[in-house]
C-alpha cells in the first residue's frame, strides 16, 4: 500500500504556506518516490483487476518517469503484477517521427516498460508520428475519442518542461485544449537536444493530449526531480493560472499531487524560507541562510543589516536568540569569512581551527573525480592549479571516456590524419567509410568510440601536462555504465562501483573532490557522484578513510549558494587565466560543444562568469573583493 505521505490531500489544508495551490510532497531523492509512485499505480491495476475493468493509465516520457517504469517492471517479474487489463495511451510524440528511431516514445516506452511486462500490445496506444499531414486533424481527433470510449483515463503520469509545458502543451495552449499538433518551443528543443545529438535534430512539432484531455484523468501524479526544475516548480505551484505556465491550470484538477526531490522544491517558498510561513527552528545553518538572504534582498552587507530589517522582514524570532542584529551581524561574518581560503589543501603550520581544511597532514594525496574528461579544469581549474603548486601529490581520475560528446565531424578530421600517416590503416578506412555513411539511428562503431575517447584523452593529458601533473597521475577510468555508444546509459553497476574502489584504495587519498553538480543535461554528473558514494559506503571501515575529506564542486550549469559554501578558494586574475588556457586544450568542446544545455556560452566564459559572480556575491555580503572565487561543499559520509 501507499504511504500515507504521499497521499493527495485537498489544497488548502495539507500545506504550511499560503502559497501554495497544489499537494506536492517532497523526497530527498526521486528513486525513493519513484517507488511510491509506482506502487500506487500497481494498486490502482489490481483495484481495477478486482473490478474486472480495464486500468486506463496516461503515461509520460523522458528522464523523470524511468525509475517509475523500472520499479513497475520489478513488481511484475519479482511480484507477479499483471498488465493484461491495463490500457494505456502516451501523452506524446515528435512529428515527424518513425516509431522504431530511437529518439521516438514509441521505442523509449517500449524499451522501458512494454518490452517487459505482459500489456497486450493491442492495448498499447502511443501518438503515430508518421501519420501522414492531410490525415493528422483526423487521427487526433480520433486518438481523443479512443480515450473517451475507455471512459477517461483512471491516472495520469506527467513531467514538467522547464517552459512549465506537461505533455508537449507549450505556453498559449488553452484549458480545454484536446489531443492535437503542436510547434515546440525552442527552450524545449533545447533540453531535448542532447538525445538527438544536437538541436538541429530536433523536431519542430509534435503530436501532443490537450490540457483539457489530462486534466479529465481521475489522478495525476507529476514528477519533478533537479535543480534546473525548481524555478517552474515554483511557478506551477504558487503562481497564478495562467496560459504562460500551461502547467499551473493543474490548480484547477481536484486529485493532483506533485512528487518532488529536494532540489526540484528548493524554491518554494515554505522550503527556501521557511521562517516566512512557519515557527523555524533556528538551527546555525538556517541562521546563515536566512542572514545571507537578507543580505540580498536588503542589497546591505551583514554588518550594516539593522534590527528594522530583521523584523520589517519576518525575522524577528531570530533576534529574540542572537540579542541584537549587531550580534548577528557579527557572527554570520565571520561564518562566512572563514570559508575564505588560499590553501585547498590546508596551510602548514598554520592554526587550522577556523580554516575550511586541515593543516596536517602538510603534503596530503589528493583524488580529483571528474565525471567528464573537462569537469576538472571547467569546475575546479584555479583550485586545481593551487594544489599542484602547493606541492600535494595530485591525482586526476576521468570517470568517464565524454566519446559521446565528440562530434562525428571532430572524429573524421582526426581519421583522416591518421590515414594520411598511414596510408595502410584498415582502422582507418573503417572509421572514415562509417562516418561518411552514418545515419541517425546508427550506433558507433567500436572504433569510432575508441578515437572519440582517444581524442578525449589527449586533450585531458595536455591540460594535466599544462598544470604540471605527471601522467602517472592521471586516471582513465572508462565507468561501464557510460560505454554504451548512444546517449542513453545503463544503469549504475557493480563494475562501476568496483573501478571507483580500487582507485581510493590504491592511492589512500586525504582529500577527494567531486562534482556535486546534478544538473548536467544528460544525468552523467549524477550516476558518477553515486558511484563515488557507493564507494565510500564500502570503504568507510577502512583505517585510511578516518583521515579523508570530500569536497563537492558544481559543474558548468550551477554554482553553490553562499550559504551552501564551506570553502571558497579566491583566484588571482593570473590564475582566471591559467584556468581558461587548461580549458582550451579540450578543443574538441569548444565552438559549438553538443551538450551545453540552454546555455550558448562556451564552458570557459560561463566558468569565468560564474566564478566572478560568486566573487561579486561574497563582495556584496561585506566580505574582501576578489576576481573570481571557486567553491565547494563538503560531504560527510
């Protein structure tokens, strides 16, 4: 049975804020919920089954749904759940699209759920992408009878676009929009652009149900998981209804609940400042957060915030606590201020009580894990470059090989280089016939994933070789999960976990560093950080471990909040340069890189933005003035 968390409850009597019009209820990861969602679909089936009715289900795709379908699956091959009487219909499909090319929700459905289950495939009913133009008014129409004949859908899954769209329903699409075609906005294509391997592959139109066809679904289920979702989460469940979040009409559907993971739900207001809807519990670390948005929202600095802004602001209870806001004031600076560092690695002989890092020991082995063969330098290049002169003993770990995000125009050049030195190469010949005759749903020969990961490879050691890091220092660890020569990967393995242990228990490290960072367009970022985890789940009880810390960075899509921070490494204007000539040695991710997200800066100018910007915010906090600042979080495992 469902928990009873996760059960709908009416808007206006399950939440702590006024703000909030929508049931949502919020996990610390989404692999947790997903498996709530799915038992509560599973026991919806057997309701059914024990009615003898069919189980009309209305199901999503992309990335937010698979571990939904997963935990389906398992119930069926571990716990006998039956889908002979379930009938489901897809909210959507590109157009034009073939049902067998693997970008289509045809073969994503079918290879996530029906592939594995016992649906009858009669009862399988997903949007025709190549249904013909003259005949696709009909079809729609008639793909909204069908559902209406099963007498509506008994639940409806959904994800939420980042333009607040559910189904493939855009900003514009009326409340009482039936199943239709629909032009794709261009922020949608873009999320979508690394399953195609670039935006130009993207379709513009797609076959979508209609708000008013999911809003007549007797339950809906939305999941939103990451960081880049909290914005329109925000917007969907406090905001007013409008046509421009075509997801906020949801306010108006009476069984609706949003299931979210703790990033995805970090800007509603009830999570990102609580105080404002709630008695808080004043604990140190909300002390910080509340400071610091005070801080913005005053644009003061700490020490010149006064008690008339703590109080015109929500904040008084804080200050019946610290006394006065000087008091406050006070102690939130030098909070802050101790997070300021030079010294990653500990500054020797050096009181290190109020340091980020310890002194001790003086020399310590270092681990950077680097998901991608650039996350390294991107991420972390300035604080990088200060530990290898610092004279720690540095070791670069690549988790994965980053061939799927060379170019087949990159990967030529570099064939046919390698034919023109020798003339004789079969290898060659190979790689250069297939990548002259490749096609969109074709998968990379061997070879042509090896020289894209060779070609990774020498960018990764002239950037190492440039920091002044021997290469018996640099790591290739070609994680598994990731070789699969498409842009989907497997799941995260056994295989994996044993590569990441063997390498921490190899070096013995003081220190690791790892990307925090969950926002990476295509979820590499995150089976890599579980990797790690796992790892230290496994090796905690080792003696070596007592004396290891983890440092988290973000990647290129999201800085850490100020009062996230723990340790800000400040670089010189010199060294905002050494970090942009490191990161141009991955030429092969510059100039029209394939996986950049809505962003279209390159990796350097946005790293060099970002950590300006996280300079600029230390500064308008009251703090020292630097050009740019690199930071991190620690993980305590």
């Amino acid at each position: 049975m469902i928990k009873e968390s996760i059960n709908f409850k009416e808007a206006g009597k399950f939440e702590e804020t006024r703000f909030e019009k929508i049931h949502n209820v919020i996990f610390d990861s989404s692999k947790e919920a997903s498996v709530l969602v799915a038992q509560e679909i599973a026991n919806i089936i057997q309701r059914k089954e024990e009615l003898n009715e069919p189980c009309v289900l209305g199901l999503a795709t992309g990335s937010s749904p698979i571990k939904v379908y997963e935990e389906l699956v398992r119930l069926h091959k571990e716990e006998g759940l039956s889908f002979a009487n379930v009938v489901t219909f897809n909210l959507d499909e590109y157009y034009p699209m073939d049902k067998n090319d693997i970008q289509s929700y045809w073969y994503f459905m079918h290879e996530h759920l029906f592939n594995h289950v016992d649906i009858l495939p009669q009862n399988i009913n997903i949007p025709d992408g190549n249904v013909s133009s003259e005949d696709l008014q009909q079809y729609c129409i008639d793909y909204e009878m069908k559902i209406k004949a099963y007498g509506g859908l008994d639940f409806q899954l959904l994800g939420i676009g980042r333009t607040g769209h559910i189904g493939f329903n855009e900003p514009g699409s009326h409340v009482n929009s039936g199943t239709r075609s629909i032009t794709l906005d261009h922020l949608t294509r873009v999320d979508a652009a690394s399953s195609f391997l670039g935006i130009d592959n993207v379709p513009r139109k797609a076959i979508t149900m209609g708000i008013g066809t999911v809003k007549n679904a007797k339950r809906i289920v939305l999941l939103g998981w990451g960081i880049s979702k909290a914005s329109i989460i925000k917007k969907t469940i406090e905001g007013e209804i409008s046509s421009r979040v075509p997801a906020t009409y949801l306010q108006q559907h009476s069984n609706t609940t949003f299931v979210l993971d703790t990033e995805a739900s970090s800007e509603l207001t009830r999570v990102k400042t609580p105080w404002l809807v709630k008695s808080v519990i004043w604990t140190e670390e909300l002390k910080l957060k509340a400071v610091v948005w005070l801080s913005e929202l005053t644009k003061k600095p700490f020490l010149k915030l006064t008690d008339k802004d703590y109080n015109d602001n929500g904040m008084s209870s804080v200050l019946s606590e610290e006394g006065t806001a000087y008091d406050l004031n006070i102690k939130m600076f030098n909070k802050m201020q101790q997070t300021i560092t030079g010294w990653p690695g500990g500054k020797p002989n050096a009181d290190d009580t109020y340091r980020p890092e310890r002194a001790t020991p003086e020399k310590k082995r270092i681990i950077i894990f680097s998901p991608h063969p650039d996350d390294d330098v991107i991420s972390m290049g300035g604080t990088f470059d200060r530990l290898v002169e610092q004279g720690h003993d540095v070791h670069i770990a690549y988790q994965t090989s980053g061939n799927i995000a060379v170019s087949n125009e990159e990967t030529l050049k570099f064939a046919e280089i390698t034919k023109a030195l020798n003339p004789e190469s079969a290898e060659a010949d190979t790689i250069i016939n297939f990548l002259k005759n490749k096609k969109s749903n074709d998968i990379d020969l061997l070879e042509v994933r090896k020289l894209k990961g060779l070609i990774r490879r020498s960018e990764s050691l002239g950037a190492t070789r440039y920091l002044s890091v021997p290469d018996s220092n640099v790591n290739f660890l070609d994680l598994p999960f990731y070789e699969t020569g498409t842009v989907k990967k497997n799941n995260l393995g056994e295989a994996d976990i044993q590569i990441m242990c063997d390498i921490i228990e190899r070096i013995k490290p003081h220190q690791i560093y790892a990307a925090g960072d969950l926002a990476d367009p295509h979820g590499t970022h995150k089976v890599c950080l579980d990797s790690l985890f796992e790892a230290l789940k496994r090796l905690k009880h080792k003696s070596f471990m007592d004396d290891c810390w983890v440092w988290l960075y973000r990647g290129a899509w999201h800085e850490w909040e100020p009062y996230q921070i723990e340790m800000a490494v400040p670089m010189s204007p010199d060294q905002v340069l050494k970090k942009r000539h490191a990161i141009f040695f991955h030429q092969s991710q510059k100039d029209g890189v394939m996986f950049q997200g809505d962003d279209s800066r390159e990796f350097w100018i946005r790293a060099e933005d970002r950590n300006r910007l996280t300079a600029e915010k230390y500064h308008a906090l009251g703090l020292a003035d630097y050009s740019a600042i690199e930071a991190f979080k620690r993980y305590f495992f």
